[in-house]
C-alpha cells in the first residue's frame, strides 16, 4: 500500500509539474505571438491529447478484444473440461494468447 501512495503522490507532483510548464509555454506564445498563436497553441494542445486520449482508448479495446476475452473465455472452458479451476487456468491462458499475439504482430 506504501508503494502506491508514493507512486500516486509522484504522479501528482509530476502532473503539477506539467501543468505550470503548460501555463509558463502558453504565457510565452502570448507574449510572442499575441492571442492568435495562444489560441492556436491550445487548439494544438487539445489535438495532441485527444489523440492520445484516442490511442490510449484504442490500446485499451484492442487488449481487451484480442487477450482478456479470448484468456478468459479458453480458461472458462478449461476448468469445465479439464480437473483444473478458472484461477489455476486464467495465468496459463493469458500467456498463451499473450505468445499467440506476439507470433501475429
């Protein structure tokens, strides 16, 4: 439990970080380029973060389509024909549809 509140308190850290590097980087397109390269920076700021927000969804539904489904559905069936539990078959199950998808890309 330790390890994840010191894991959550530097990503907190880190995301302020961030943010007042955001905020110093949109002051200086101001102070350059006037209002319309500050509001052409932040319409590029939330392009790149819908695309990663986008990727990020699309990395997501691919893990989940092609390894947590098709894991859990060849362990399910496992424990109903073979003397083994779902919980004995699920690790067993993911790492072979983890090398199957290794050996497809």
């Amino acid at each position: 439990m330790e390890i994840l509140s010191n894991l959550l308190d530097t990503a907190l850290a880190l995301s302020g970080q961030l943010v007042s590097l955001f905020g110093r980087l949109a002051t200086l397109v101001a102070e350059q380029f006037g209002r319309t390269g500050q509001l052409a920076f932040y319409l590029v700021l939330i392009v790149i973060t819908l695309l990663a927000a986008w990727k990020a969804l699309s990395l997501l539904f691919s893990i989940l389509r092609y390894l947590v489904i098709p894991s859990v559905a060849v362990a399910w069936l496992g424990s109903l024909f073979l003397p083994y539990t779902f919980t004995t078959l699920l690790p067993v199950s993911t790492a072979g549809c983890s090398l199957v998808l290794l050996y497809k890309a």
